[in-house]
C-alpha cells in the first residue's frame, strides 16, 4: 500500500516538476491575478450538487437491501469520500472510502463492490457518449480533426470494454459461466471466502431499469459538471464554443480516472495545457483552470473533512 502511494505521488510530483519547467509562471501568475472570482464562485455553486446527485445513484442501487441508508446519511458520506479522495487515486478513492463507510460491520460487500463497479462503468459509458458526441460536433477547428484520427481507436477500445463489462450484468449466463469457470481454475471449496463472494457479486435489481435511471443521473451530473468548468472558463476569459468545453472537460475527467496520480495531480493540469494549445490559446491559462479546478478540489474536501470530523 505504501509502495504504491509512493509511486502515485512520485508520478504526481514528476508531471508538475515537468509542467513546472515548461511553462512561464510569472505568465500563470498575471493570468491568476485577472480572475475574475466573483464568476469563480458561481462555478464553485455547480461543484456542490455532484457528491447529493451521487448520493442519489447509490440510494437506488442499496435500497431494499441489508445496506440501505437514508439519502441524507449517503450525502454525508459522499462528502467525506471528497476528503479522502486527496490522499488517493483519483478513480478509486472516493470508491474505497465509500464501500467501507457503507458496508463497515455489515454483510453484502461483494453485493456493494458489484454494485459500485457497475455504477462507475456506467459513469464512464455516459462520460464518454457525451464526450465522443461534442467532439464529433466540431468541424471547424484542423487540430481538432486530427485529434479525432488519433482518438478513434483508442474510443472504440473503450466502448468495447464497457459493452462486455456490462455484457457481465445484463446475461445471468455469462454470471454464471465466469463464476464456474473461476471456482473451477482456482478449485474454490464452497465455504471459502471467495467462493461465496462470487455467489454474491452481483445486482440485486434487474439491469436496464437500473442501468437508464443510472445514465439520467449520471447526464444530470454531467450537466452541472458542465457549467462548472464553463464558469471556469470564463473566470478566465477563455472564449470557446460549449461543444469545445463539453469535450475538453469530459475526457479530461476520463484521464484523471486513471490510477496514476494522487487526485489527478498534474495529469489534470497537464491535459488542459496541451489541449488549449489545439486553440491556440497559452498553455499556462490551461494550467490554471486545472489548478482552479483542484482548489474546487478543496472546498469539497473541506466540507468532507467537516462531515468526518462530527461523524459519530
């Protein structure tokens, strides 16, 4: 667990080390200096929602079960994932914080892991739609053209893995072939561990009523997550098209998924420092919206550490 914290933050500091040299700060200071915070505001107003609208999602996936809570105590701990989500990868911290505040002295963790997995899996699906579709709306802009050859593999790679994870949960068949098939490759006895955590391991509701109450929620908080970083944008004066900040956002957050750095430290700033160049805009204003966007980080950590702190 050390080992791999020490490697997350290593490849943490070494993108900033790196983003550090390339760019003028002094450039990134005059810029931080014109923000206009008044606007930063609003874009910290459409931050709050994201951890209730969360909430929401896992309210629907444990109710009826032995985990159900009340929406109010999932706020609550959707805010205190914030906190912990810091000292974490950013695509599994909130997740790990979650499953044990939820599951702690209770039965049904291998139902959660299930439930949490599909959860995510079905974030991303909607996340990438959304992305691939604002994206493929613009025409005007040549760089962005080629990034679309470039992308289009790796696109249809993503889409294909998240057809067969969710292949996994839609067919009781395939559940049961992998599940055999694993007891059978590891010769799992039936009172191992193991063995009763694939009994468990998976959903408790049938698939697609869930699935598309999953995706309205989930294009719900990508609707707030929007005007988060429009708002963002215009703290900055940064003048793009909705379609451009709808794509640049959604697979920035797809990068920051990647369990490589603490909270996305670095990939994040980096990633919009090289996108704003497409548009022939200063790397080192991509660099602060990615800063901004970490100090709004913050505030929901702040208000998580509060929670944690009068947690009973």
């Amino acid at each position: 667990m050390k080992f791999k914290f020490i490697v997350r933050f290593s490849v943490s500091f070494l993108l900033i080390f790196y983003i550090g040299i390339k760019i003028n700060w002094s450039d990134i200071i005059a810029a931080l200096l014109d923000v206009d915070f008044r606007v930063y505001m609003i874009s910290v107003f459409f931050t709050i929602p994201g951890p209730i609208i969360i909430a929401y999602k896992y309210n629907i996936l444990i109710k009826g079960t032995s985990l159900a809570l009340s929406i109010q105590r999932l706020i609550v701990i959707n805010y205190i994932t914030r906190f912990f989500s810091l000292f974490l990868p950013s695509a599994l911290g909130p997740e790990v914080v979650r499953w044990y505040k939820i599951t702690r002295n209770k039965q049904g963790r291998s139902f959660f892991l299930a439930a949490t997995i599909f959860e995510r899996i079905t974030f991303i699906f909607v996340l990438l739609l959304i992305g691939v579709i604002a994206l493929y709306v613009n025409t005007y802009n040549r760089e962005v053209l080629l990034l679309k050859k470039q992308f289009l593999p790796l696109i249809v790679t993503a889409f294909i893995f998240i057809a067969g994870a969710m292949a996994f949960f839609i067919s009781p068949k395939i559940q049961y072939i992998i599940k055999i098939t694993l007891k059978r490759l590891f010769q799992l006895k039936e009172e191992s561990k193991i063995y009763q955590f694939l009994d468990n391991f998976a959903l408790k509701d049938s698939f697609f009523p869930l699935f598309f109450k999953l995706c309205a929620l989930s294009i719900l908080w990508h609707s707030f997550f929007t005007l988060r970083i429009f708002y963002l944008f215009k703290t900055m004066d940064v003048q793009l098209q909705i379609f451009d900040i709808i794509w640049m956002g959604s697979f920035v957050l797809l990068l920051q998924i990647l369990p490589v750095s603490l909270a996305g430290i670095g990939i994040r700033e980096g990633a919009y420092a090289y996108l704003f160049t497409l548009y022939n805009l200063p790397s080192e204003k991509g660099v602060l919206i990615g800063l901004l966007f970490f100090s709004q980080m913050l505030i929901l950590a702040f208000l998580g550490a509060i929670f944690n702190f009068f947690e009973k």
